[in-house]
C-alpha cells in the first residue's frame, strides 16, 4: 500500500518501549494514529534492558528527590495494571567494612526512598538478620558488616513493550511492520 494511502495526525518510528507507549497515550487522547517498526517490535534496546522497572534508588545519590518520587509513583501504577507482567522482586546490598557507603548512609537512602514512595509497602526494606546472610547464594560473608534488602520490580521488556502496542491497536493505532521510514535527500 503506498504512503500516500494515509493520513494520520501523529507517525511514530519505532516499536521499541517508547513507540508503543506514545502511540497508546496518543491513541487514547483521541489522536489518529500509525505506527512504523522496521522489524519487530521491541527489537531494538527494548530486548536488551535489564528488565527493571526501578524506583530509581540511585538518583537519590545526586539529589533527584522528584524524579525518585516519580519513578515509584509510576512503578506502583505497573505493578497494579500489568501484575503479569511486573513484579516485586527482592534485591540485597551488602556493606562490608571496606565498602564506600556506610550502613548509616544505606539506612538513610532506603528511609528516603520509603519516604519518597509515601510509606507504601513496596518501598519498605530492612536490615536482614545474620542468620539469614547464609541463605544468600553466592554472598561473600567475610568482611561483611550489613545486608540491606529492599524491593524492585522486573519485568520481561520485550513481553512489556507487545503488551502495550497491543494496548495501542486496541485503542485504534495502526501498526505497520515490517516498515521502514527512509529519507532521501534531493
Ligand atoms: C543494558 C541496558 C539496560 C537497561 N536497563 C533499563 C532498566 O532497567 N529500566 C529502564 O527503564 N530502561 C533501561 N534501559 C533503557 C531502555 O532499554 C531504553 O531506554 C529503551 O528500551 C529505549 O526504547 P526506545 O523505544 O526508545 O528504543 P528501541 O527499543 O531501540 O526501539 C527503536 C525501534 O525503532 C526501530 N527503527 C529504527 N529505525 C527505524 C526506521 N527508520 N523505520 C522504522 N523503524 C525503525 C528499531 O527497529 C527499533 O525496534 C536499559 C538499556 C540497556 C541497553
């Protein structure tokens, strides 16, 4: 079918994470919408992430209080519409006497980060006992002084990013693929 064919009000290249998602914001504000993926969506560093949907534990480090707030804000609202799709997961930092951060920093990074995320259970974390360090595979134990153990979520990105462009065409996006945007110049 030839380009001319249509007529939209937006064109998105791509069908990684961000395509889907502004085609499904656009198409749900009543926006015409089509799509363009050269491969297949996802396909491009929407496979390769490490699968985090984080609250942004590290931007408290350089003083990004909004964006941490954002990120869990928005981490919360995946986890109650995609629950499938994204889950809790618990991580662990152990602090070992020759570590740069201090327990007392750790605890209050983690505080703030519960605070950030308005006390909600998913924010919470604690110290983990010592009789439960063992039980952690692979944890080197020697020099170890603390284990933090809070929550992230995780994802599959690639089942994440067909959910949403599914969610998109639903909403009445066009989705051409394969379909490849190529200028020429002159
Ligand atoms: C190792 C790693 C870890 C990461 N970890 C995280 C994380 O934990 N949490 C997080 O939120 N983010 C993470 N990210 C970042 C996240 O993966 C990217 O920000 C996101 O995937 C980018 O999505 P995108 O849609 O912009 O691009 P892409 O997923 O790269 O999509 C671009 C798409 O455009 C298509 N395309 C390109 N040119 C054309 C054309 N001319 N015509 C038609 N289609 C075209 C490609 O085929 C591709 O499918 C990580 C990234 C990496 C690499």
């Amino acid at each position: 079918m030839a380009a001319a064919d249509f007529d939209f009000d937006i064109v998105i290249i791509g069908g990684g994470i961000h395509g889907a998602g502004v085609a499904q914001a656009a198409a749900a504000g009543g926006y015409s919408v089509c799509l363009l993926e050269a491969q297949a969506l996802a396909s491009g560093t929407s496979s390769r992430s490490s699968k985090l949907i984080h609250g942004g534990l590290r931007y408290l480090e350089s003083g990004q209080f909004s964006l941490v707030h954002e990120c869990l804000q928005e981490r919360r609202l995946l986890l109650q519409l995609s629950p499938a799709l994204v889950r809790l997961q618990p991580f662990h930092i152990p602090v070992y006497q020759d570590s740069r951060r201090r327990p007392w920093q750790l605890q209050l990074g983690l505080s703030l980060y519960h605070l950030l995320g308005g006390f909600s259970r998913d924010c919470a974390f604690r110290r983990l006992p010592h009789h439960l360090w063992d039980s952690l595979d692979g944890l080197e134990t020697h020099g170890l002084q603390q284990v933090f153990q809070y929550q992230d979520a995780q994802t599959d990105d690639v089942a994440l990013t067909r959910a949403v462009m599914k969610s998109a065409v639903t909403l009445g996006s066009h989705l051409l693929m394969p379909a490849r945007l190529s200028m020429r110049s002159g």
